[in-house]
C-alpha cells in the first residue's frame, strides 16, 4: 500500500490528489494509479502551479465506490488516475486566464474543462487514459448548468 505522504512531483503530495472527506471509503489508490498520478502531477500540475502559483486539488484519484457516491460519470478519467479537478489559492488570477495559457501551451493534456456550479469555479484537467488513444485530444470544453458546450475564450472572459 502505497504512503500518502510520498511526493507525487515537486509540490504534490499524493494525499493530495486522493483526498475525500468519505470517511468510510478508503480512497488509496493502487500502484499504478500512483504511477499516473506522478506523471499528471509532473507534467500537467507542476508547469500550471509554476506559472500561476499555488493550486488546490479539490478531487483527484477516485475509486469506483467514490466516484459513485459523488456522482461522477461512470468512465470518468478521476477513476485512472489522469485527472484532477482544480483552482487557484491565489484570487489574482482567473480561472480563464489558466485555460488559456494551457491551450497555448505545449502541455500534453487531453482534456480541460472550466466548470461552474452556483457556489463555486473550477478546471477539470486530465492527461491520457491508459486504454485511449496515444495521441492527447487537447478537447477544451465548458460546463454550465449541467450542459457541456465547446470552451469560447471570449464568452467565458472573467471566470
């Protein structure tokens, strides 16, 4: 089993990203979601802290019974390991901006979506699943309302 302290990459602890406040569900992940954690944290997280500072990991890896619980969708990219749904400790910044710059960057993610309910803002992040395609999609979507529609940098100015 693997510790929870360990560090995932410079600034992520592996708690970090299987954090839930379930505490009847045990959320450890197995090896080789750890394995996939590293690589997210690594080559997604790291350069977005790196550019916009401190970032918060509200959800990461979740097990099939969290992601139940939750309501997730049932092959969602948290269940591998290649996903994290985060935002930014720092209020200088918008959650746009970070969209932005990954799109303009040469970050090897599959999919990003700047989500929003009616308390809170948030980018779902994940890099490649085990059983897809080699090749990243770079699909960069918005969710809101409960409705899925293809990310406008000029209609989602301010989040």
């Amino acid at each position: 089993m693997p510790s929870l302290e360990q560090k995932l990459s410079d600034h992520f602890l592996l708690k970090e990203l299987c954090y839930t406040s379930h505490r009847t569900i045990d959320n450890t992940p197995p090896d080789e979601v750890v394995t996939r954690l590293r690589l997210l944290s690594w080559k997604v997280l790291e350069p977005i802290r790196e550019e916009f500072g401190a970032v918060r990991v509200n959800s990461g890896y979740r097990c099939p019974e969290l992601n139940k619980k939750i309501g997730g969708a049932k092959d969602s990219a948290h269940l591998y390991g290649v996903a994290a749904d985060i935002d930014l400790i720092s209020n200088d910044r918008k959650l746009q901006e970070v969209v932005n710059w990954v799109l303009d960057s040469e970050l090897d993610f599959d999919q990003i979506i700047l989500e929003s309910s009616s308390t809170a803002n948030w980018i779902h992040i994940g890099s490649l699943r085990p059983d897809h395609e080699k090749v990243p999609r770079r699909q960069a979507l918005r969710f809101k309302n409960g409705t899925y529609t293809v990310y406008d940098r000029k209609t989602n100015y301010g989040v």
